[in-house]
C-alpha cells in the first residue's frame, strides 16, 4: 500500500451541539457535534491521523469554535471551506425517561450547500479511509452529490470508503433514502449499520436476515450491525461475530455509535483484525454514553485500555 498523510478522513456535517444536562430543565451545555465530525474526533483521541471536509460557515459566530475544536483535537482543518454566506446548523439534546430526543436547525446550513467542486484539495485521495454517513447524504441534493464523489475519488485512489447509514426518517423521503444508500451501501468497503435503521430502511426486525439483505447489496465490504444495547455483531464476509456490550452507567448515549466508527478505522489503521477493533470500539463507545455531549466523553486509549483490563 502507497503512503498516506491520513489514517481517516471524514465528510459531512458539523453542528454546534447544545445537551441539556439536567433532564426537565433549560440547562445546556454547548459544544460541536455532527455525526462525521464526532467519528473524526473519535478516531484521533484513538491516535489516528484525521482530517475533516466539509464547510462550515461564515455568517454566526460558532464557526470558530468549530475550527478551533478540531484543531484543539489535531485534526487537520486544511479541507474545510468557510461559506461567508451561511450559518452553521444547530442541535438541541433533550434527555427523558425513555432516552434522548434531537431538535435541528440546520435549513441551508453551510454543510448543505457542499458541492463536488470542493473536493479538489484532494485530501480524500491522501488517507487510507474515507468516513461518509447517511446524514450527509440526506441534507442537500448537492451534499449528496459530493458524498459519492469523494467515494468515487477514493475508489480511484485505493482509499476504502467507510459508510455509516444514520437513516433519518425526518430528513427525506423514504423512497429516497432508500434508493440513494442502497447505492452507498453497494459501493462501500466498510459498512456500519444500526439496527433501527436497517429495520426501518428493509422492513426486516432480525439481525441475521437484515444481514442477508446487506451482502445481497455488497458481497464484498466489512460490516458490522450496531445493535445499541445488545451490542454488535462483525460479519467479515466469512463469518459473524456477536460481541456484547460493555456494561457501565450511561447517561447520555447521543455519539456512542459515531464512538464506535472512529474507534474501529482507528485500530484497524493501528494494525488490529476487524474483530479486535470491533472489541475495542464497543469498549470505547459504552465508556462515551457515561458523560454528557457529543465530544467530551469520547475516551482515550488509556481510558480503554483500563476499563478493558478490569472487565477481563
């Protein structure tokens, strides 16, 4: 394999994150989230070198504290374009009984107005994974269009395209999101599939049939079906693997599956098999849901190693 400058780059969405900290009442703590921006984090706590694409904007005041985030994290900023005339999109998190509830606003945000042109720094082609989701795919006709040019840019390359589906029903059409991710899941290398969004997107409750479902559409990526509280189950095309949960006191599971991501295409850059990186970022995504926000409780290698080493 020919060198590369990154281990992970990511494309997508950042949002300016704001969790409220006691459930019932109007407390938040404010920080950055966006699905591909916490994987990108995640994966460089876990010692990967990272960068992030996209565009943030120009117009609020929140796109430094995006900028100087990711820096703060060491991740490299090179490839994010400031859009003078958008805002960045916004996030509440409330927190009840039955779990946690998102609020967006995000209309015309800067990442929604991405377009293909803005790939031509060419950091995509200069990493080992690129990082996608179902998200980006679903914000804007034009941030859809430069998902799958930077997964064309990376096939070309000999980068592998890692996708995430985060099927959200309220961000586009059904027959939409059907259609546009059966083609994303077809044309990935690594794909990382919720449960609930399988379920929604085939109709299909079983873990084994919605997996059928999935090499049916790719016969040749790694997958993982992400199953929240019951874990994840690795299929590594010869066998599948279910690996449980790690049990700890969560109180906030809002980036644990985005934990999960950036924790696995870390180990796998680091050198681990598919199944020692997946027993490592299941490790790493209980230990996010036990702090409040997207970012600040995505934990170290040393925070994993220890909390490894005591489950064993």
């Amino acid at each position: 394999m020919a060198a590369h400058d990154f281990d992970v780059v990511g494309l997508g969405e950042a949002l300016i994150e704001f969790n409220q900290t006691v459930p019932g009442e109007p407390m938040y703590r404010q920080g950055i989230g966006g699905d591909t921006s916490n994987v990108i984090i995640a994966a460089a706590r876990a010692g990967a070198r990272t960068a992030y694409l996209g565009r943030y904007g120009g117009n609020d005041d929140f796109g430094e504290l995006l900028l100087q985030t990711w820096r703060n994290e060491g991740v490299d900023v090179s490839g994010m374009i400031c859009d003078e005339q958008a805002n960045n999109g916004l996030y509440f998190v409330q927190h009840a009984a039955d779990g946690h509830r998102f609020s967006y606003a995000r209309h015309e945000s800067a990442a929604a107005r991405m377009r293909p042109a803005d790939l031509q720094h060419g950091l995509v082609e200069r990493s080992r994974y690129l990082h996608v989701s179902g998200i980006s795919l679903a914000i804007s006709t034009t941030a859809c269009d430069t998902v799958f040019a930077a997964m064309e840019r990376a096939r070309n390359a000999g980068t592998r395209s890692c996708l995430d589906a985060n099927l959200r029903a309220r961000l586009w059409p059904m027959s939409r999101a059907r259609a546009i991710l059966r083609e994303a899941i077809a044309q990935c290398d690594v794909f990382l599939p919720g449960l609930d969004d399988m379920a929604l997107m085939t109709g299909m409750d079983q873990p084994d049939a919605i997996l059928d479902w999935i090499r049916a559409v790719n016969d040749h990526a790694i997958v993982v079906l992400k199953m929240g509280s019951k874990g994840v189950i690795l299929d590594d095309k010869l066998t599948r693997t279910p690996i449980a949960p790690r049990s700890v006191k969560a109180v906030d599971a809002t980036g644990a599956g985005d934990c999960f991501a950036g924790n696995l295409l870390a180990r796998a850059c680091a050198g681990d098999d598919w199944l020692q990186a997946c027993y490592y970022a299941n490790a790493a995504a209980g230990l996010s849901t036990t702090g409040y926000g997207a970012v600040d409780p995505l934990p170290r290698p040393e925070q994993v190693r220890a909390f490894l080493n005591a489950a064993n």
